[in-house]
C-alpha cells in the first residue's frame, strides 16, 4: 500500500495529537500548510475510502485506523521491494554511505545487527 504524502500529513495530524474533529484536522492544517478547508475534506474522505481513518459523530470525529508503525513498515517494505530488489543490505548500505554517522552512531547500528543475529 502505497500513501500519498497529502494523505501522510492528514494521519500525521492524527498521530501526533489524537482523534480529532475534521473542523479541528482542518484548522491545523491550513496553520501548518495553507490548505483550504475543502482541500482537508477531500484529502479526509479519501483516507476515509481507503480504510486509512473513521469518521463518526458527532462532528466527523476522526480516528486513524492506520498506525505510523504500520505505515514506516510498508513504505520501507515497498522501499526495500521496488529500489534494492530485496535486499536490505544494499538499503542500509545506500543509507548509511548518504549520511555521516558519528562513531556513537555506528557503534549503535552495530549492537542492533549484533542483536539481530543472537535472535535468528
């Protein structure tokens, strides 16, 4: 499942703050990114289509049905699928060699290998 970064900052408001009404959704978006309230109505029906939120009264309480957790999984499954044919060595290696990492940093991603391989 692939999200559209308009429906992203929607869920995104979710996530951070909680059920919210679709006037209160609205009201922090156009804050954050000038969206007009029909703009945010749109993009919350169409997350609403897509099983991505529940919408119920009274006031069109919104809930997110989708976890971040959930989402970051897919869209570094997709990732890993579509850009490394698979292969997450090639992902953390493409990651790692674009971004500076202190030595803190490295050590760190060196437990977690470690403790990834004491579980298989």
């Amino acid at each position: 499942m692939r999200i559209a970064e308009s429906e992203r900052r929607v869920l995104r408001v979710l996530w951070e703050r909680g059920p919210l009404t679709a006037k209160e959704i609205a009201e922090q978006l156009m804050q954050e990114l000038g969206w007009k309230k029909a703009t945010t109505y749109t993009m919350l029906n169409r997350c609403a289509e897509k099983g991505y939120l529940r919408r119920e009264e009274p006031n069109f309480l919104c809930t997110a049905l989708l976890t971040k957790e959930t989402v970051s999984q897919q869209e570094t499954d997709y990732l890993l699928e579509n850009d490394f044919n698979g292969s997450a060595d090639l992902l953390v290696a493409s990651l790692v060699s674009r971004k500076k990492l202190t030595v803190g940093q490295l050590r760190e991603l060196q437990t977690l290998l470690e403790q990834m391989e004491e579980k298989k």
